[in-house]
C-alpha cells in the first residue's frame, strides 16, 4: 500500500521539479522565436524599402550623367561665361555701392576660377587675378575700433569740467546822472556783441548752461558715431570739427583727460573711412570676344 501510494507523490514531485521548468522555458523560447520573427519581418521590410531607394539613386544618377552627356564643350563654356558675368558684376556693385573689397575680392576670384576651362581665357583670368591682388591690399578701417575709440572719447567729455571764464572785479557805480548812464552802457554791452567778420562764430552758450552743453555735445557724438557706420567721411569729420570747436571753446582742456579726448577726436578724423578702390569696370571687356570665338552646340543637341 505504502508502495502504491508513493507512485502518484513520486509523479507530482517529478512534474512539479522537471516539466513545469522544462514548459516555462520552452515557452520563452517561442515567445523569443515569435519576436526574432517579427524582427525579421522588419528588416525584410527595411531592406525592400532601401533597396528601392537605391534604386531611385540609381535612376536619378544614370539621368544626371546622361543630362551631363549631353553638355558639349560649347554649353559648357557658355555656362561658364554667364557665371563668369555674373560674378564680376557682383564685384562691381560690391566696390560701386556698398564699398566692400573683400566680397568684391571672393567675387573675382569665383569668376576667375569659373573661366578657368573657357579656351583663350588667359587674358581675362589675368586680369581677374590682378584686380583680385589689388583689392586685398587695400587697408579698409575697422569700424568697431574706431566706434569703441570714440565712445571713449565721448565718455570723457561728457564728464569734462567745464572751462571757467576770467572774472574782474566788480567796480563801484558813482551815484547820479554818471552811475546811471555807466549802468545803461554796461546793460547795453550785454545785449549787442561786436565780431570781426571772417571769424568763426562761437556757439551761443553760455558757460553755466551746463545741461544743454552736455546735450549738444552728446548730440554730435551720436551724428559722427551715425556718420562712421555710413562711411561717410566727410560728415565724420564736420562732426569731429564741430565736437572739437565746441570743447574747445567750454570745456577744460588743460585736464588730462580732457587733452587726451580731443587728441583722440583729430586722430580720428584723420581716417579715410572710404579708401580708393580699384576701377573694376573694364573687366567685361574680354567677354564679348570669348562668346564670339565659342562655337555654336551642335545641331541636335538639347
């Protein structure tokens, strides 16, 4: 009886020991096997999806090299003409207008580089490269610099101390009819001023204005700072002249800083905010003669 009874505990302690941990992990085998399917089907996906982009690479790259074919020599060079226009008319309106050497300079060489496999083109590469050479020589002010010089410059100045006028001692008025007409004149000297004609005429402030002296001043540094971001020479010099008048006339220049301020000024206005830039408008002249000696495409060519 004890033997018979031992049998079925014997199966249970077997099932429960060796199959229900052999069927869990076949069980995660299929559920592995089940997802590795499913990763295959997506990389058969990704495969068909690039191989069919590879194909349209393919295509698109065969038609390229035939559009390629089918440029002769002659449309090249045309081609290379049109840019090589192009780029010099770009240098030009870069030194005309906007007095740019440097965009001016990229341009002509782009161009030369562009009429580099136009046959006969030596001349006119020549010609590029020396007004290319010019144009990077030419020393253009760096207006930063210059703008930080002056904002310097107007920082100082507008805590300069004002200049103080000599002053007499005030004299006695006699009484009667004499006091009464010194007093008259005296008044009458402060309203009319006498210059000599031909001389530079001061501004009508007085000393004391202290405000509207800081105002005009701060006014003219703003115009000659506007000034320099145009690149107008003139205009930055007539400003500098005018700030230099003006501190000349009411503010201390034997302060230090004052002194160095206004040496900071002339300094300035000795800067060439526009300098000469070379004549690049006959360099279309080699283009014509180019075009004319390209022969026509061939007939039948698109």
């Amino acid at each position: 009886m004890l033997l018979l009874a031992g049998v079925p505990l014997g199966a249970a302690l077997l099932w429960q020991r060796v199959w229900l941990p052999l069927r869990a992990e076949l069980d995660a085998q299929r559920r592995a096997q089940a997802e590795l399917g499913r990763r295959l089907d997506a990389l058969e996906t990704w495969q068909s999806v690039a191989s069919d982009d590879l194909a349209a690479l393919e295509t698109h790259g065969r038609e390229l090299a035939a559009r390629l074919d089918q440029l002769e020599p002659s449309r090249l060079t045309a081609w290379a003409l049109a840019e090589a226009d192009y780029l010099l008319r770009s240098a030009q309106r870069a030194v005309a207008i906007d007095h740019d050497p440097a965009r001016a300079a990229l341009a002509l060489r782009l161009a030369s580089a562009s009429l580099a496999p136009v046959p006969g083109s030596g001349t006119a590469r020549r010609a590029i490269d020396a007004a290319r050479s010019a144009l990077e020589q030419v020393q253009m002010p760096d207006i930063d610099s210059l703008r930080n010089a002056l904002a310097g410059a107007a920082d100082t100045l507008a805590e300069a101390p004002l200049r103080e006028p000599g002053a007499s001692p005030a004299e006695v008025t006699p009484s009667g009819w004499r006091g009464a007409v010194k007093q008259a004149w005296q008044q009458l000297g402060e309203v009319i001023v006498v210059q000599r004609v031909g001389t530079p005429v001061q501004p009508l402030l007085r000393p004391h204005e202290t405000d509207y002296l800081r105002q005009q001043l701060a006014l003219k540094l703003a115009a000659a700072d506007y000034a320099l971001q145009r690149r107008d020479t003139e205009v930055f010099r007539r400003q500098l002249a005018d700030l230099r008048t003006w501190a000349t006339a009411y503010l201390d220049t034997t302060a230090a800083t004052t002194g160095a301020a206004l040496a900071t000024l002339a300094r300035l206005a000795e800067v060439d905010l526009q300098p000469p830039l070379p004549d690049l408008s006959g360099l279309h002249a080699a283009l014509p003669t180019l075009r004319q000696a390209t022969p026509p495409p061939a007939d039948g060519d698109p």
